[in-house]
C-alpha cells in the first residue's frame, strides 16, 4: 500500500490546505505560489499513474484514491475561483458543471461498480483530454497575472470552457454507456 504513487497521490491530498492557505493569503506572490502547487499537483496526478505502472505498484488502495484525490484538488480549486471571482458568471457556471460531473459519474461507477459493470464506464481518452485541459484552465486562473503582454487569466477562463463542454461531453458518453444496463435494472 506504501508504495511510491500512493505516496505521490496522498501528496496531492495533502496539499490542499496549503493551496488554499496560500491562495487566501492575498499576497503579491500568492497567485504564483498557488499556480505552482496545483501545477505540481497536476503533474503528481501523471506521475503517480506513470509509475504505478512502470514499476507494476498498481493497487486497489491507488485505484481507488487517484481519483478521490483528483476531485478534492480540482473542486478545492474551483471552489477558491468562485470565492475569489464570483461575479464571473463563467467561472461559477464552470465550476459547477465540472464539479456536478465530477460528483454524478463518482456515483455513475460506483453503482457500476456493484453491479460488476465497472469496465463500461472506465476512464475514456476523452476524459483524458478534458483533465488536461481541467487542469491547465486551472493554473492559469490561479495565476492570474499577465506574464508579460500574455493574459493568462483569459486564457485560462477559455481553457475552462473548453474543459466544462468536454466535462460534458464526457459525462454523456459515459451516461451512454452505461445505459444498456440502467434500463435492463
């Protein structure tokens, strides 16, 4: 169970506090810093399945705690956004579809999950994409700073777009897939 991905997802778990420690502190490097420990984060999320499989530590704990990981730093973060943006309709609407995808294809597998039809809503290349895009969009709204003449907070509120319609998206071909089997119970 103590392995080296397991270890870099509880990482991930444990640096929520200090994403939202720092994000509130409200300081002239706060943004940055933020940007940077979801970054890592982000890049944890990789290189935890990365090497799960490379060096065939995969485990049922893993599999079950990558993606409540995943979940509790991206709705932390999102969550912040609002806080801190909550008059940016487009935030707030993203945030929500993101976070109510996230919470209705959790229980989605759950349920598949019980009736030993987990494999029919398995993580799709699409949901892939959607996560990189998620987790991007994500990084640049933290940082909201220009970096030099390049906007970065409105690339990341077109980033987070992209990645709301591909939550979508998503979210139905799973529904889909998972139809045969919730019509026949």
């Amino acid at each position: 169970m103590w392995n080296i991905p397991n270890s870099l997802t509880l990482s991930r778990i444990f640096m929520i506090p200090i994403l939202v420690v720092v994000y509130l502190f409200d300081n002239h490097w706060s943004n940055m810093a933020s940007a940077a420990i979801f970054a890592l984060a982000a890049i944890t999320d990789w290189f935890d399945g990365y090497l799960a499989r490379k060096l065939s530590q995969s485990s049922s704990f893993g599999a079950f705690l990558d993606p409540v990981a995943d979940k509790l730093m991206v709705s932390t973060a999102l969550i912040l956004l609002v806080f801190a943006q909550g008059q940016n309709l487009l935030i707030v609407i993203s945030a929500i579809v993101i976070i109510g995808r996230e919470i209705t294809i959790s229980a989605l597998r759950e349920w598949m999950a019980e009736l030993g039809q987990r494999a029919n809503v398995a993580v799709s290349m699409l949901g892939k994409v959607k996560t990189f895009a998620q987790m991007g969009s994500i990084t640049l709204l933290l940082y909201q700073d220009n970096l030099f003449t390049l906007p970065i907070f409105m690339i990341g509120e077109v980033l987070l777009i992209v990645s709301a319609v591909l939550t979508i998206v998503s979210m139905f071909i799973y529904l889909k897939a998972a139809w045969k089997v919730m019509k026949n119970t």
